[in-house]
C-alpha cells in the first residue's frame, strides 16, 4: 500500500517528508492542491487546513514531524540516532528548524527595510546558534544524516534563493560550518526531486506577490 502526500507545490514542510520519501526509498503517490481554493474534501483530512497531509490507507496524519517520524518508524533505514538523548536533541533542533522556516517567511512579507533587517537580525542570530552547535562534520551528528539535516534542507534550499536577492545570510566567514552543511545538503541528489521542477519560479514568484521589501530588490 503507497502512502499518499497530500500537497501544496511551494510548501517547505512538504518537503521534509518528500525528502524522507525519497531518501529512504518509499514508494508513494502525491495529489498537489492549491490552498487558496483548496477541495471539499480537504478540510476533512486536515483539521488545521495545512500541508502536508499523509494517507495511509484509510488512515491520515498531519503536520509534517509527525509525518516524518511515522516514516521513519514504519520503514527500514532509520534516520534518527538509537541513543534516546541524541535523539531528543534531535528533535528539539528539528523544531528549531521549523522556527527558521517561519523566520525566513517572515523576511520575505516584511514591507519595509526595518522590518526586513530586524527579520535577518533575528535568523543571524539563528545562525550563530546553530554554528556552535554543528562540529564542522558532513552531517549534524557527524557523518551520518538523520532527519534533523533533512529537516534543515528546505531551509537551506529557501536561503540559496534568497541569497541572489540578498546576500549573505550563510555567510561563509561568520558561519564557516552552516555554511559547508547547507552545501552538504543542497547537493544530495533526492534534493532536486524533492520539489516540483518549477520550485525557484515559484518561489520567487511569490516573493513578487507578497510585494514586500525584498521584492524590491530584485532586478
């Protein structure tokens, strides 16, 4: 039985779990919808109205940690540390993850130059973090990914666009091992297939949209 992902083409917490898909070989089916007009039946798959929604045969989950982590029990290959520290760590930093997925939203709707710089202050800040706590390794516990570093890839992917626009928020100087991770990720080949082929259309596309201050920006 395939599971089913249930979509929406520029969601980067889709992506996670397409991510997890591909990476351990599941074989799955995917429906994209549009979440501005999406179907009847979508509200009742999906109490919060979000992407990304898994069907399982008859059965739905929701929210994409929950969705990764099913995955990642349910399939061989696991992608989590066996130590049960680790991976609470684990988990704590995936959802640090989640917190600069929403930082980087938040950059691109800010309307005005003040707005935009308080929002690069906040994921410079981030960034900081995050370079104390990798040890300049392939992956975030060492050699080995796990689903914290693909949890952290749509990050990275985001940033890459938006650093043509703007750059220098993985500054290589500043954050010398973010900055070699991001690139470890970005170049894994289940990165390109795990979004439509459109993504960086898109994505800047809908920087254009939202009409805020980095959209200014762009030639």
């Amino acid at each position: 039985m395939k599971p089913e992902l249930i979509s929406f083409k520029l969601c980067p917490f889709v992506q996670k779990a397409l991510l997890t898909l591909l990476y351990k070989g599941i074989s799955y089916n995917i429906e994209y919808i549009d979440l501005d007009n999406p179907p009847a039946w979508f509200g009742d798959l999906s109490p919060l109205g979000k992407v990304p929604v898994l069907k399982v045969g008859n059965q739905v989950l929701f929210e994409s940690s929950v969705i990764i982590e099913y995955l990642d029990e349910a399939y061989a290959k696991p992608l989590h540390p066996d130590d049960l520290l680790i991976k609470a760590q684990n988990r704590s930093w995936m959802e640090f993850g989640n917190e600069c997925l929403m930082n980087s939203f938040n950059l691109i709707i800010q309307p005005d130059e003040s707005g935009f710089n308080e929002q690069r202050e906040i994921l410079f800040r981030r960034m900081g973090q995050l370079e104390k706590q990798l040890d300049g390794k392939a992956f975030f516990n060492g050699d080995q990914i796990s689903l914290v570093d693909l949890s952290f890839t749509p990050f990275f992917q985001r940033q890459a666009f938006i650093s043509e626009i703007s750059p220098g928020l993985i500054d290589k100087k500043l954050f010398p091992k973010v900055s070699e991770w991001s690139e470890n990720l970005l170049t894994m080949d289940i990165v390109s297939t795990s979004t439509v082929p459109e993504i960086k259309p898109l994505y800047t596309g809908m920087i254009k949209k939202r009409n805020g201050y980095l959209s200014t920006l762009m030639q």
